[in-house]
C-alpha cells in the first residue's frame, strides 16, 4: 500500500497547480481583467467601378453599387448662395459642430463658391481653409469674393477629377458639402485625401439623408449613412459619429488612422 503513496502525492499536487492556473484570481491580487484588443486599423480594399443605363441625373457608372450623380456646375452658383438656406440646410449649425484648432489645416474639398469656407475661416484665424475644386469659374469667384470680404487665409485650389492635388500630411481636417456623390472617381478621390490628411485628421462629410423621403432633393444628390460608411470605411477611413444636427443633412465624421 506504501508504494502507492507517492503516486498520490503527485496526483494532489498536480491538481493544486491546475487549480492555481484556472481560478480567478483573488482580490489580493488584483481583478481578472483582459487586456483590451488593440485597435486594428481599416485596410483600404480596391472596388472596381461598373457600369449601367444612366439615369437621368446620373452618369451610367457605379461605385459599390450607387449610381454617381452629374455634377452641379459653376452656373448654380445662385443656389448655393440661395437666401434660404440658412432656414433650409442650418449651415450656421455645422459649422459650429466643427471643432478645428486656431492654426488648423481644413480643405473645403468641392468648395463651390466658397459658402462654408469662408465661413470656417475666423475659426482659424492661425491657420487657413483650403478652398478646392475642379472648375476654374469657381475659383474665380472665390477670389473676387475673398477681395470683396477682405478674407486671407482662404486660399483656392485647383484640384482634378482624380487628386486634391495635396502634399502628404498637410491637412488637420477635410470638409465635404454635398458634393462627394458627385465625384466622378471617388475611390481615387478618397485615395488622395487618405494622403494628403495626418494620422488623426478628419473627415467632415454633409450629405443629404438618402433615407428620408421628405428631404426635397433628388435621389441621386443623396446618400444613406449606411452608403457613406461602405465607401469610407472600403477607403480605409474609421466612422467616428453621425452628430445629426441638421435638418436635411448627414453629418458624418471619419478619422484617418
């Protein structure tokens, strides 16, 4: 029977090991917490676009399956200086929504005639709002208009259909009003502006709610944040939030990685 003994002894101590490996720790010794996972950043993936009939205010080609829109020229010019919109868009609403340090880099990427941009720049009376587009006319009147308001830290820029045209990593932050459903290549758009901003700039992107059928715009001029997310996050962009202030508009942030 004796020799059995150490066997035994072998199997208990065995057991008391095991059971020091498996239980929780005692509050002694701190609480049984995991390590949180690090973040993982998105990757950028690559989606052909296709193509289809066009529709009426479309241009027959698709990027993750949303036709993209015609673009509103420089002749509309009056809508986007349009009295009403203040009452209609609450623009004075986003604008106080974006939060930008006093020396901040902000890009109005399809500026227009420069509604929003010279609007955001007393907010960086250290910095300044690059104003971008790809029409000429309309960086004309932006710079009469910056003439007329005596506004210098505006500064126009001509972008193309594929490229801000940026240096790498001179942006804090990016601002897009109703015009990224218009980018005729916005996979190489977004490419571009994931250059051209830091690690931890934003993205601040307006577009009508594609969801909501009493929003009085075409469907096409539109997009659902479930849209805008596919195509940011497909980019390589984080969704941040959908603040919501706005009584037509999305107000989606993005944060480059």
């Amino acid at each position: 029977m004796s020799r059995h003994i150490p066997l035994l002894a072998i199997f208990l101590i065995a057991s008391i090991v095991a059971w020091g490996w498996f239980r929780a720790p005692s509050a002694s010794n701190g609480p049984a917490v995991a390590p949180a996972p690090a973040a993982i950043s998105p990757a950028p993936t690559f989606v052909e676009y296709t193509t289809g009939p066009a529709s009426p205010d479309g241009i027959g080609k698709f990027f993750h399956g949303r036709e993209i829109a015609q673009v509103m020229g420089h002749p509309a010019i009056g809508w986007l200086e349009r009295t009403e919109r203040e009452q209609e868009e609450a623009p004075s609403k986003a604008i106080a929504a974006i939060d930008l340090a006093p020396d901040a880099v902000l890009a109005d990427i399809g500026a227009g005639s420069g509604y929003y941009s010279f609007r955001l720049s007393e907010k960086v009376p250290k910095g300044r709002i690059v104003a971008v587009d790809i029409q000429p006319e309309m960086l004309d009147f932006l710079r009469k208009k910056s003439a007329e308001l005596g506004i210098t830290n505006v500064e126009p820029h001509l972008g193309t259909i594929e490229d801000v045209k940026l240096p790498a990593a001179s942006l804090d932050a990016a601002l897009m009003v109703d015009s990224y459903h218009e980018f005729s290549h916005p996979r190489e758009m977004l490419a571009s502006l994931r250059h051209a901003l830091k690690p931890g700039g934003r993205i601040f992107l307006l577009e009508f709610r594609g969801e909501d059928p009493r929003v009085p715009i075409k469907p096409l001029h539109k997009m659902t944040e479930a849209q805008a997310r596919l195509e940011l996050e497909s980019a390589g962009f984080r969704f941040v939030s959908n603040l919501r202030p706005l009584p037509w508009q999305h107000f989606m942030i993005f944060e480059r990685p």
